[in-house]
C-alpha cells in the first residue's frame, strides 16, 4: 500500500547530511553488542501510528507499539499480539477481542479495554485535517468515514468495553480483509493518556496538502508511547532516532539495549557504511550490490519473501490510450523479460498480474503479453494511427524500491523497447515526493508511467484495491465496471468465495488492460555476520525484539 509509495518523504536533501553524520559516534555504537544501528532509506515522517503512510515510519512504529493482531513471524499468517484471541459474529459485523492481561504502556498506563475504544474512537472522530488521507490514509483505506464526514459509508460502528480484558468492535457491514487488515501499523493501540497530554489531535495542511502535526505527539524531539520492546528515547530528522528496551515488557525482553535508526537515502552509501561498520545493516539492498555483500566474510544477506509487484501504469483518459489496441500495443512493446533479468540479479520473475503467485486470488489464466515489436506496431496501425505514435512515458528520481531499484535503468530499458515498437518515446523524470507521486495519483503523470506496489497484509485486496482502486493514476471512471467484482469481494466472509472473485477480476482486468504489471521481486536486507535473529517480513512488519549481536 501507500507506505511503499510514500516510503522517502523526508529523502531530498538528507542525503548529502546523513552521509557526512554516520561516523564517529555511529561507529562506536554499532560495535557494541548491546546496541545496533540500522541503516534507514529515509527518516520516519512520524511516529504516531495512526497517521503513518510510508515505509520508514512503519519500521520504527513497529518496535514501539503493536497491533491487537500480529504476524507470526516473516509470515502472513495472523498471530495473537495485543488480543489472544478474537471471535466473528452477526454475520461479519461483530469482532469480540478477548485482551493480553497486565500489560502497559511506555508511561505506566494500562493496556485495557477501554484504552482499545479510545484508540478507535479517536479514529472515528478525526476531525479538519486529520481526515485527509496525507493523515489518516490507512484509516481511509479500512474503514472509509469518519464521524463528521462520511458517516453513513462508513465501516466502524462503535467499540464496546465489556470489563477490562474484552473489547468488541461492531462494524456497519462485514468486512473480509477485516482480521489481516487490524495487524496493520496504522491501527495500533496507544497510549490514550500520552496523546491527550501531547496533543495528539493538532494538526493542519500544509498549502500542497501536507498533513502537520502540531503538538508533540509522534514528532521529532516529542513523545511516543505504545506497549512495544522497545521505547523511544530521542529523534532528531538528519542525525538519528534512538530507542531504548523495554524492561517491562509483556513478552520476551528483547536482547538489545539500544536501537539507532540512521537515515541514508543513497543505496551506495548505506551499502559503505556497512561495510565500514558505522551500521550493522540495511533494507533495499541493490540487486548489483548482492555479490560484493556476499564476498565479504563478515557480511551476510538476507531474503525478504516476495510479496510486491512493479508495473507501467496506462492513462487511457490521454489519447489514443483509450483505445484497447493500442493498450495492447504498449504490453507488447515492453520487454518486461530483458528487463527483469538485466536488473534483479536473479531475484524478481516477471508478472502477469498486479497481485504476486502466493496471493490467494491469482490467477493462472490471466491474458499474457510476450514483448513483440512487430504484434505492437500491427496493433498501432490497426488502431488507425500513423508510426511511430508519442507517448510521454514518466519515471522517478531519487528514490529505490524493492520493486524497482533503479527506476532510470528500467525506464531506459522499457523506453528502448517500445521505440522499437512504433511508439516515440517523451522522457519525463520528477523527484519521488511530493511531485511524482503526487502526478501519479492525479493522472498527471503522463499516458504511462513506472510505479509500484508492496502489500499489508495476505489478502488480495491489498494489491487489488491497494492499487487499482487508484482510478485517476490509469485515467478510469469512479465507476469503473470492474470495480463490482471487488465490491462483491470485500464483503464476502466465504474464504472460497472472495478468491473467485478476486481470480475474476485479475482475468477481466489484464483483458482490459489496466495497466502491464512486469515484475515481482525477493527483495535482499543486508547484515553483519555477528547481527542474529532477524526474521524478513513479507508485509516488512518485522520486530528487532528477536535480534542479538554475537560479537
């Protein structure tokens, strides 16, 4: 979802700071065995749960506080966390959450029920500013009204307390995704104390729509407060975020004393201070980069399960890509195959749909695309146009995602091969945030442009609504005729059902050409040697509580 899309909201110019403050002190810190530092691809935009939306946030969010349901381990599979157990009733409509006892938060106050109801009610009761899906995009995304907006659409009814250790939520309508959709960040519980104290609720938008906090809830040099393992003790955007163990905490107590986050947004200079031991590991690990970790004896990588997808989204309200045969033309034209194989290192297969294989829902009959200049150019000629057809094609600068980490290399590659297949590629570039994504959600961003997906939660609706609910990125009506079979899907409780469904729609959709998905990737983290216990997360939900230094 979005905090792959969102993921290096505060890159642009921390590049060039970071670089020159990961020494010296970093370097001492990553050789203790008690403390580690990770190397981030971003600063964190905040730290409270409820308004996170990119993937740097999500990571830090995920030591601090914790979610009702959890993920065992480098799975998707649904896990007891702050709730036990849980139970359905009327129909879908009703989730009664039987609660973790003696539990607190980081400033003493006790996890309960009533501290549950808090946390949704406030949600619910997001007012101005907060409403905006720059805040609460997640919330927007699962439960879809507020109480002063959109009510009537919305999903949540009300939370009841039933004692302390029982919480139920009753929804307007059942909800399919509901139980994968709760293991999400974005609706963990915190501490409802600490936000009234720090105004928590204060925000506005900025004049490009921004979302700003503006009490010391979640922000740098602020306060956070969930039931995590670790707690936060400082943050200072450009220099590091620090968190410290959880010694009261309910589970196993974690291992490390200290976790630093350091924010590095070039990949070659993460990829350094690994090496020269300033940090003791990273995310997003170049494809190229792979055999230079893997020569050194003291490094190691680790495998991420692949759960993304990397597409060329198509704007058909730009003619003549309204047209289906030259829609077809552009998924003939891409030599998604060169592509994956020159870029990943071994590590992504080419995809067929916007969902990857261990989604249940995917389909094996979907329509497929072999890249074929000379099928491309008879479809252009077909569709009445004269060769070679222009089409302004985008791509982002300054940024890498798992699904595309070197998005100008793709770019080329994908430009070359379809000016070999009758069109006359434009090259556009834009820096990833706010501009690119900003156009890409706004169908501005060209007739095709390279973008990308990774999931929440092992649901279909993750990627399906996730991204092609995104009508105005591929020029499509609200009412898009397709979007029925995902209607249907959400509000299926039928595990049976809702995978037809979705399989349904993944075939309807490849037939019209929403857009040409082209890779699914495994993406890589890379570690020392001595660094143990790191379990990769398909969803990146993954927790440091496990991990241990050996020397």
């Amino acid at each position: 979802m979005r905090k792959v899309l969102r993921a290096g909201v505060a890159a642009g110019l921390l590049a060039l700071l970071v670089a020159a403050v990961a020494s010296g002190s970093a370097d001492k810190a990553s050789q203790s065995s008690s403390t580690l530092v990770f190397g981030a691809a971003a600063d964190p935009v905040v730290l409270d749960a409820a308004l996170i939306s990119d993937g740097e946030s999500f990571r830090v969010v995920y030591q601090i506080t914790e979610t009702l349901v959890g993920l065992k381990p480098g799975t998707t599979q649904l896990a007891p966390m702050l709730a036990t157990k849980w139970a359905k009733s009327n129909g879908g409509r009703r989730w009664t959450f039987t609660l973790r006892r003696g539990v607190e938060f980081h400033d003493g106050t006790p996890f309960n029920a009533a501290a549950v109801c808090a946390n949704f009610n406030r949600w619910y009761n997001f007012k101005g500013a907060q409403q905006s899906s720059s805040a609460s995009y997640y919330y927007n995304y699962v439960f879809g009204g507020f109480k002063t907006k959109g009510a009537k659409d919305a999903l949540y009814r009300n939370c009841q307390a039933r004692g302390s250790n029982v919480a139920v939520i009753n929804l307007k309508r059942p909800y399919g995704p509901f139980l994968a959709a709760m293991t999400l960040s974005p609706f963990a519980i915190q501490s409802p104390k600490a936000m009234t104290d720090n105004d928590a609720d204060k925000g506005r938008l900025t004049s490009d729509g921004v979302y700003q906090p503006l009490g010391k809830y979640g922000v740098p040099g602020g306060v956070a407060s969930g039931t995590g393992p670790f707690k936060l003790v400082s943050w200072r955007i450009g220099d590091k975020l620090e968190l410290e163990r959880n010694d009261d905490y309910w589970g196993r107590r974690p291992s490390l004393t200290r976790l630093i986050f350091r924010a590095i947004p070039d990949n070659a200079a993460r990829l350094q201070a690994l090496q020269t031991g300033e940090i003791d590991g990273y995310d997003l690990v170049e494809p190229q980069d792979i055999n230079t970790i893997k020569r050194n004896s003291g490094l190691k990588t680790l495998d991420r399960p692949a759960f993304n997808v990397g597409y060329v989204g198509i704007n058909r309200s730009v003619e003549p890509f309204d047209n289906i045969l030259v829609r077809r033309a552009v998924a003939h034209g891409l030599d998604r195959a060169a592509v994956v194989r020159s870029f990943y290192a071994g590590r992504g297969i080419v995809a067929h749909e916007f969902m990857p294989p261990s989604v249940p829902g995917y389909s094996t009959r979907v329509p497929k695309y072999a890249y074929n200049p000379n099928r491309a150019k008879a479809l252009l000629r077909q569709a009445g146009l004269t060769l070679p057809v222009e089409v302004e094609f985008w791509w982002p600068t300054d940024v890498s995602r798992p699904y595309m980490p070197n998005p100008k290399n793709n770019f080329q590659a994908f430009a070359a091969s379809l000016n070999k297949s009758g069109f006359k590629v434009v090259a556009k570039s834009a820096p990833w945030n706010p501009t690119y994504l900003g156009r890409a959600d706004a169908g501005t961003a060209g007739a095709l442009h390279l973008l990308g997906w990774t999931g929440d939660f092992g649901d279909a609706s993750t990627f399906l609504d996730g991204v092609l609910r995104s009508y105005k990125q591929f020029g499509l009506p609200e009412n898009y005729r397709l979007y029925s079979a995902l209607d249907k899907a959400l509000v299926a409780t039928d595990a049976d059902v809702r995978n037809a469904l979705y399989r349904s729609f993944n075939n309807a959709s490849m037939r019209d050409l929403i857009g040409v998905p082209y890779v699914h990737t495994k993406p890589a983290l890379a570690f020392k040697r001595t660094v143990v216990g790191y379990r990769p997360s398909p969803t990146t939900s993954e927790s440091f509580a496990s991990v241990r230094k050996t020397g």
